[in-house]
C-alpha cells in the first residue's frame, strides 16, 4: 500500500485510493473530498484521516455520506508533484474518452486518471444529490488559506458561506483541472488551499475547513474540531478577485522566483519579482501576487490578481439571471456555435469592442480560437440549481 509522509508532523500514513467513506443513517448529500491529486501536496490526506477518526469517535450523526479520495498515489508515495504528466491538467472530456479505451499505457497518471474517474462515476451513479465536490490542495509559498473555483453563481454562491478570500477565473489560465471537469457536469466543486506543502498550519487549515464544509452541507453539523476555526481573511475589505495575468512556464524556460514573496501580497511598480532565462523580470505597475512558485515542477510562475468590485459581482449576476447573453448575437460578428447555445463565436476583426470582461460579467469563459476569432463558452447552463435550491445556504 502507497505510504505518504508529512515531513513538518514526522508522521507516515498508508493510503488507498479510497481513504474513508462514512454513510448516514438518513440520506441527504454526498460531498466529496478530493486529496492529493499533487503528489507533494499531502496535507489534505492527514486531515481528512484526522477529520474521519474524530467523526467515528465522536460518533458524531450524518446525514448522507462522505468520500474522501486519495488523487495521485504514485506521486504521493514518491512526495513528487507527478510523475509523467501533472494529474490536474488532463481532465478534458476528449482526453478521458482516449484515456478510458486504452488497453494500456506508461503513463503512470493515465492510471489514475482511470481509477479515479471509475470511483467518480460510482458516486455519482449510486450517490444521493446535492452533491458536493472539493479538491484539498496546498501552495509551494507560505499562504492565507483560500478557495478557488470555475465561476458559475451557484459556485460563488456555495462558497461565499466560507470566510475566505475567493478566488475566480483560473480556469481560463489552467487547462483540464478535475474540478472544472466536475463542474462543467454541473455540480459545485470548489478548490482549497490551506497553505504551505509541508507546513503543519496546512494540515490544521485544512481539517477545520472540512469541518466547516461539513457544517454547511449539513452532513455532520456538530462535528467538532479541534482547529482555532477559519478565521476571516485579516484586514481584506474585499472576499473575491479575479485572476488577470499568468506567468506561463515553458517546457525550456530556466525560471526562478526570487524569495520572500507571499501569496497576496501588493507589490510596488518596479519590483524584481523572478528571472526567466536569464531575463529579470519587474513588475510595470503596483501589483498583487498570487500563487509564486517556490517548487521545480509546475508550469504557472505566478498570477497577478485584482479584488472584484462588490458592484460588479451583482451586475454579473443579475446580467446572468437575465439572459443578457442571449441578446450578444444580434450584434455583428457574434454568432452561437452550438446548438445548446451555451457557446458564442466572435469574430473580433467585426466585434473588436467585445472585451473578454464583458463576456466573464455574462458567465463565459474565452478560448483563442484562432488569430481572429474567440470561443466563449457559459459556465452558467451546465448548473443543476434544481438539486440546491432545498439546501440551507441556497
Ligand atoms: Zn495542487
């Protein structure tokens, strides 16, 4: 069996693809955790061990049922981040379906992509809705615990129950994460990252964010932990940002951040922040970091992020609740390109003022199409409300 080691907690833990399961006596949601789809990333697996330990002593009540799911074991017995290709960006359907209808394979993450997308499709067969989906994961420089998700409104509407910074857009920069698979399926599924890779504070973060989840579903609502809580993102006026800028690695590139940046942190105009192939780079304007990288694998340096106005998240919603978007095609040079109608094509050489904000106000994400033409796609119809709109915090 797969061992996983927490260097900061000097303890060693065997794990199986599936961790824990607990089921109620009465039926209610499924949520399910995610943990380790990073190989070095395992402080959600000794949370969620801690997490299932406390909730069969306390014996404490639940209401529906619990997953907890190890992600890349290879990976996590080795303490790397992957090992062939990264496990959270290969989840695109065409690439499952080509993954699936292989007899066999090298790649060591095709495997657990095959594993893991059978014990999705369990769940989801023989599993109660609402159903809940979060991924545990932790940053390579020190960080306040946050949550980032694809932006649909039931998305945001789920997690601005937590009191932590949210984060929206990163599926426009990261291509094939699992839980924006999971979402375009229609179901909630947030990400959370509960701190440094080998810091104990992620462990602690981390188990009383699952606490707090259990809470709100409603699955174990007096399931205690012995963490301090989530504390409300200190001295922060605002709770949501988008990202704007990502600092693509190449597979060639020699890059490296220079040390001390934290995630979050504003940075003045003119700051040496990394050097890429010999080349400093500085900030042009005053800036806010997001995610620096302070590992060898990974192909994002960092992101430049920016706080949402509290006007523009209600004008995106009520744009959205509105249907504004199906009023887009009576422009020129916008037209559907599927039939469902949830994705637009615009031919940017006839409608050059449709900016890609405009399109992320009305729920859509964009895609290059080609040197002309932009492919915007909603996140908003996929969204199955139906199965929510009993819940608590709906
Ligand atoms: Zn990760």
């Amino acid at each position: 069996m797969p061992e996983v080691q927490n260097i900061d907690l000097k303890e060693t833990v065997e794990v199986e693809r599936i961790i824990d399961h607990l089921e109620g006596n009465t039926s209610g949601p499924t949520v399910v955790f995610f943990a380790g789809i990073h190989g070095n990333e395992p402080a959600g697996i000794f949370a969620l061990k801690k997490v299932f330990k406390a909730l069969k002593s306390q014996s404490t009540g639940i209401t529906g049922e619990i997953y907890a799911i190890a992600g890349n074991l290879g990976a996590l017995n080795k303490h790397v981040r992957f090992q062939t290709v990264d496990l959270n960006r290969i989840w695109f359907p065409e690439r499952i379906k080509k993954i699936l209808a292989k007899e066999q394979t090298d790649v060591e993450e095709e495997k657990e992509l095959n594993a893991l997308y059978g014990v999705l499709k369990a769940i989801l067969k023989e599993g109660t809705p609402p159903f809940y989906f979060i991924d545990l994961h932790t940053t390579s420089s020190d960080t306040t615990p946050f949550i980032v998700l694809n932006d649909s409104l039931l998305n945001r509407k789920y997690a601005s129950n937590y009191p932590l910074p949210i984060i929206l857009g990163i599926e426009e920069y990261l291509e094939g994460a699992l839980l924006s698979y999971i979402n375009e399926l229609g179901y909630v599924s947030l990400g959370f990252e509960s701190g440094q890779h080998d810091d104990r504070k992620a462990v602690e973060n981390c188990i009383d964010f699952i606490a707090f989840t259990l809470q709100l579903t409603n699955v174990a609502p007096t399931l205690k932990s012995d963490g301090h809580g989530l504390t409300s993102f200190d001295g922060a006026s605002h709770k949501f940002f988008e990202i704007y800028h990502q600092h693509t690695i190449g597979p060639k590139d020699r890059f490296k951040m220079f040390p001390g940046f934290v995630n979050f942190q504003e940075i003045p105009k003119r700051t040496e922040i990394a050097v890429s192939n010999g080349t400093l780079i500085k900030t042009r304007k005053k800036r806010q970091i997001f995610m620096p990288l302070y590992q060898d694998q990974g192909g994002e340096g960092f992101y430049f992020i920016r706080p949402i106005p509290k006007f523009l998240l209600w004008l995106s919603k009520e744009l959205r609740r509105f249907k504004v978007d199906h009023l887009l095609v009576k422009l020129p040079g916008v037209q559907w390109k599927s039939k469902q109608k949830d994705t637009l094509i615009v031919d940017q050489r006839i409608a050059r003022f449709m900016a890609k904000s405009i399109f992320h106000l009305l729920g859509y994400r964009a895609r290059q199409f080609d040197e002309t033409h932009l492919v915007v796609k909603s996140r908003e119809i996929a969204s199955r409300n139906n199965e929510y709109k009993n819940t608590g915090w709906f």
